[in-house]
C-alpha cells in the first residue's frame, strides 16, 4: 500500500471516529464512511503530489536562468507550488 494511502487510512479513521463521537455524525456503516472519507483523502493527497512534480518540473525547465539570476530553488518551488495550485483551484 503506498504511503499516501496509509496516510489516508490513519485520517480516515480518526475523521469518522471524532465525528461518531461527538453525535455530529451518525454512521450505519462505519468501514463504507471510512472508505469514503479515505477515497477523498487519497485523491487530495495524489493531486498534491503531482502539483509539487509538476512545480518541479517547471524551476527545471528554467534551472539556467535561476541558476544565472540570484534567485533560491528552494525558496521558488513554494511560490510556483502556491501559484500552480491557485490555478488549478487547489487549496494547500
């Protein structure tokens, strides 16, 4: 199982739980609410997943012109991430 995907499971889990707990939700089916909020949690998490390669991507596609201005890779790449992601309409 990939990470993200156990990322997701362990979120899931305490999501539905927190939410069982405190009576704001009431579940008939705990592992299909699980399963459910885990699909959403694993899309989200691939989506920022290929958001940052796509970021990466694009500083490597200009390395020499950051490379020949005083520009920081590292301190680009969340600017172009937050950038690409207001595009997209992603929220970080």
């Amino acid at each position: 199982m990939p990470r993200r995907d156990q990322i997701a499971e362990r979120i899931a889990e305490a999501v539905v739980k927190r939410l069982t707990v405190k009576k704001i939700l009431e579940v008939k089916d705990d592992a299909a609410a699980r399963a459910a909020v885990r699909h959403v949690l694993a899309e989200n998490l691939a989506a920022e997943e290929r958001l940052d390669a796509d970021a990466r991507k694009l500083l490597l596609e200009h390395a020499k012109a950051i490379k020949d201005s005083a520009a920081d890779y590292r301190q680009l790449l969340p600017k172009v991430k937050e950038k690409l992601a207001r595009e997209r309409g992603f929220i970080l």
